[in-house]
C-alpha cells in the first residue's frame, strides 16, 4: 500500500515528482501502474481492493508495506543532483523532532539516508536516471519510510500521502523562494491585548506573487514595550479605518545577527527573532 502511495503521491500539474527505487512490477510500466493504483487502490476499503483479483495480484508483486520503501522527491524537471539533494534534507528537517521542538508541531515522521555512489555503483546511476538527474558521481539523499504494521489501513496511507504532498511543496518553497517581505493581518479580538504579550496573526496570501502562496496563522509573542507599540499602532489603524497589517523585515539570530530569510524559515528556524514592521504605521516604527 505504501509503494502505491510513494508512486502516486504527486499530481500530474505538481511542480515535483516523487520516485521509489523499486521498479514497477513485471507487465507494468510506470503509468499504467498510476492508473491501476489511482482507479482501483487509492483510497479504496480494503474489503474493497480484496474483491479486485487485479488490485491484490499487483499488491502482491509490490511486497508487504513491512519492507523498507525507498523513495526521492525531485523537482519536476531539476537534473542537479545538489538541488535534490537540499530537497531530501529540507523535507527531513520537516519531519523529524529535534531537542527543544514541538513533537505535536510534526504532521508526519520519515527518515532520511544517502546512496554513497561508489557502494552503489551502477545501480545508484540507475535510480539517478529514473529521477531525471545528471549522472555523475555525487551521492544521493533519499528518504525511507519503514512500517511495522502488517494491517495497516488503506484510507490512512494515501492520507499520509496527502500531509507528505504539502510539506513537499513548502520545502520547495523554502529552496526556491526569494526573499520579499511578507505581510500578516491581526485577527484578534479588540480587547485581547489585556495582560497577555501575545497576539495572533493571519498571513496575507497573495496569488500573483509566488512566495506569497501560503497560508498560516501564527502566534506572537511580543515583550511589554512592543505590546505597548502595537496598542497605539491598533489605534491609528483603527482612527484611519485600516487593517492592523504587520510585515516581516528580517529575522534575528542570537549569534549570526541578521538575517534575510525566507517565509518558511521566518518561521521554523530555530532560535530566530522575527522583526515587523508596522504596514499602516506612517512612523515606520518596528517591532
């Protein structure tokens, strides 16, 4: 079930392609073994695929979801075997717990390996030429999906095949964007700014611009005087009969100062402060 999803996990207009080493079975070529999962296998009940001799017989050629899966998401068209290589290793950093993380902060869990290419040798040249890439003699990462569940349900597979395809298209993001100023909308009730630093904010997407193709909700927590700021700032917004906008300036690191970062990073990166601006603020102040 699980190579099922790996193969089918990208769409046909996605900007990726996501690659298993294993080969298709015997008699299939890549396509019509995606048509036969997406037609009688994704999303189905088990009581169903058990019914369809051609389901189960192709489930059987593709082993049982115990065994490791080998796969690697490439971008659509990329032969640089460094870029899909930053690829695997932003996608780990996105599904894996590090010390100080939030556990319930991580969707999806899958590790991440590498090919040496001269323990691979032609096989490694292989797979390479599968995923479109160079043929040289760089390493590969790949990412590896191990399930112990011998029963595991259908339905939840492709589910888990649906998280991997977001976190997929922000860790492209997070390689590919540039880096523009980003601008979010205070959605908090008037009177939230009681005794509580923190606020919350909703990103302003934005579907001409393509780092602006996101949705998130955030919360900021601000220190006494840049609560005070944004008091005032909320009032001049509101005299003015404007939204209360907040847009990023640059993000702040304890030891490497600042910082020109992305969204994604903005917003992950570990031990980052962010600096915003007041949009609406004829001051320009910051916080």
């Amino acid at each position: 079930l699980f190579y099922a999803m790996w193969l089918t996990v990208a769409r046909d207009d996605d900007p990726f392609v996501c690659v298993p080493l294993q080969d298709v079975p015997e008699g299939y070529d890549v396509e019509s073994a995606k048509k036969l999962v997406m037609d009688k296998i994704a999303y189905k009940p088990l009581s169903e695929i058990f019914l369809c001799k051609e389901a189960k017989d192709f489930l059987t050629l593709c082993g049982p979801d115990t065994m490791i899966n080998t796969f690697v998401v490439n971008f659509k068209g990329n032969k640089d075997v460094a870029k899909c290589n930053k690829l695997q290793l932003a996608l780990s950093d996105a599904m894996n717990i590090f010390v100080g993380s939030d556990s319930s902060r991580v969707p999806l869990m899958l590790m991440q390996s590498s090919f040496g290419a001269k323990a691979h040798g032609e096989g490694l040249l292989v797979f390479k030429k599968k995923l479109g890439l160079y043929l040289g003699e760089e390493d590969l990462n790949v990412m590896v999906n191990t399930c112990m569940n011998p029963w595991q349900s259908n339905e939840s597979a492709f589910e888990i095949g649906d998280l991997l395809r977001n976190i997929v298209l922000n860790a492209m993001g997070r390689i590919e964007d540039e880096i523009v100023p980003h601008r979010f909308v205070h959605c908090d009730s008037k009177d939230s700014l009681g005794e509580s630093n923190t606020i919350y904010l909703e990103y302003l997407t934005c579907s001409d611009i393509l780092e602006h193709h996101y949705q998130a909700s955030i919360k900021v927590q601000m220190s006494n005087s840049d609560k005070e700021m944004v008091k005032k700032y909320r009032l001049i917004c509101k005299q003015n009969g404007q939204p209360v906008v907040f847009e990023t300036v640059e993000g702040v690191h304890p030891k490497e100062g600042s910082l020109k970062l992305n969204l994604y990073d903005l917003l992950h990166r570990k031990g980052i402060e962010v600096r915003m601006r007041f949009f609406n603020d004829p001051a320009g102040n910051m916080i």
